[in-house]
C-alpha cells in the first residue's frame, strides 16, 4: 500500500530560493553545455569570461536555453583536478567545501531573468578551508552578476 504524498506549498519546485536546497535542476550536466562553456571560440552568441578568485576559477556563459526549459537561473559545475589534489579524498572535501558556498551565496546571482551556465575549476595547491572558499565563491558570484545585470541595480551578499 504506498502513502499518499504530502502536498508541497506553492512555488517550491519553481522557485528554488523558497529553501537553501540545492536542486538536481542546477547542476550543469547537458554535454552541450559543457562543451560550449569550454569551447576556445566560445561562440556565436557572446562567448564566455572567466573570473579569478584563488584558489578557484569560473568559467561562465550567459546561456539562451530552449522554451520547453522549465528550469530558469544558473546551473554550475565543479572540476578539482587530480593534478591539484593527488587524493581522491582531497577533491572530494574540495568539492563539498565549494557545493556548499555556492549554496549559502547563490541568491547574490539567482533572478528569475538570469540564465547562466558556472564551472568552477579548483587551482590551488593543497586544501583550502571553507572560510576562503566562500570567499572566493561569493566575490565571484558578484562579478558575474554586475556583469549579467545593468549597472544601475545594487547587489546582496551572501549570508
């Protein structure tokens, strides 16, 4: 006998800022995706930036995704090369440790206008504690969103 499901309030599954969840809907999986954020030439459509914050570096595109896309906002990536971290569990921490600062300071860049595709790509040496990380995070998700947004609106910082 299955239970029946509890109904969810309104606006959880369109509006991602109602919970500090992260949602499968934003990690960057398309391959196409992927490979326009990295192609050399970027493309037709604008090409893509990159920004420096040690010890991470973004690579990010504005993205003009199809009608039938319900999901509206960023959608991001996070590459910690073995040549960085040799241990498995090193990238792993790394990983986890850039997940959840991107989760704590997302609403700097979320809008409901705001289509962009994030990678972030780790280029320290050794591991780096949370504190920097969400610093880094942060500085970069308000450099992509003054360069996404007129220069005319203000900005929030994370939490």
């Amino acid at each position: 006998m299955k239970l029946p499901k509890k109904p969810k309030p309104d606006g959880i599954h369109n509006n991602p800022m109602t919970s500090l969840r992260l949602y499968k809907k934003e990690k960057l999986c398309s391959q196409k995706a992927i490979e326009k954020l990295f192609s050399p030439a970027g493309n037709a459509d604008g090409g893509n930036s990159f920004i420096m914050a040690y010890p991470w570096r973004a690579v990010w595109r504005e993205s003009h995704r199809h009608e039938n896309d319900r999901w509206k906002g960023a959608r991001f990536l996070i590459a910690v090369p073995k040549k960085r971290l040799r241990h498995a569990v090193d990238r792993v921490t790394m990983r986890r440790r850039c997940r959840e600062a991107y989760r704590l300071c997302r609403q700097t860049l979320l809008t409901d206008a705001t289509n962009v595709d994030i990678a972030f790509i780790y280029v320290g040496q050794g591991l780096t504690d949370f504190n920097r990380t969400q610093r880094a995070v942060e500085k970069i998700l308000t450099r992509i969103y003054r360069a996404i947004q007129p220069s005319d609106q203000g900005d929030e910082s994370c939490k």
